[in-house]
C-alpha cells in the first residue's frame, strides 16, 4: 500500500542540505528540486518528497508520528545518523544501537522542521 513519504518544511533550502546529508551517508543520490518547489529523493524504490505546505500554512510536524527509513548494516545506520546531526538535525531518544529484548537496531533524529526519522536495521 505504500507509494511515497511527504514532509512539510518552512525552508526548502535547510531541508535539502539535510536530506542530501543523510541520504548521501546510505548511497542515495541529492534530491531533485520541481517546478513547484518540492524536493524529490528516490532509493531503493522507495519516494521521499519535502514540501512547502499547499495551504500556504506553517510547516508542523506529526506528534507521534515516525516516519522510518531501512538500513542494510548498521555501520549504514550510524552513517545516517551522523550526517543528519552535521546536517542540522537533532538527535533524540537512545542513542544508536541494538534495542533491548527486539531485533531492531535504530537510531533517531528529529530534522530541521521536527519531524522525527528512524534508521531501522533488522538485526541477525
């Protein structure tokens, strides 16, 4: 069911400095900017966009909401999360690592306008 992942932002400029950061650090490619203004990162087969809200609003983001993102190691993961902190980011939560009692390496960040990432890696 899933087609794409949308993110509002107050600046686009900002969020293209971060999201090239953190999709570079796992082998993804900078974004592509549209006519509309709208960054666009595909990988892996998955679609990623950053906007200016439509309704001309302030960008907020989701409370509770978590938008995850898969990791192949989690060296890659660490990666991700590094560059999203040189990026502007905000790390929050544990720090990176294997979660207690799940199989699930993560690593957090909250991106320039808040909205909370996940690296997520399956472990063994």
């Amino acid at each position: 069911m899933y087609s794409h992942m949308m993110v509002g932002s107050n600046d686009i400029a900002r969020s293209k400095k971060f999201y090239d950061a953190v999709f570079s650090a796992i082998g993804g490619k900078p974004g592509i900017q549209d006519e509309k203004g709208r960054l666009i990162y595909m990988h892996k087969g998955g679609t990623f966009l950053v906007t200016a809200p439509i309704d001309g609003q302030p960008a907020t983001h989701a409370n509770g909401g978590t938008i995850g993102f898969a990791m192949d190691t989690p060296e890659q993961a660490d990666a991700w999360h590094k560059a999203g902190i040189d990026a502007g980011g905000k790390a929050i939560e544990d720090p990176p690592g294997p979660r207690e009692g799940s199989p699930f390496y993560l690593a957090y960040l909250r991106d320039p306008d808040g909205n909370k990432l996940c690296a997520l890696h399956m472990l063994g």
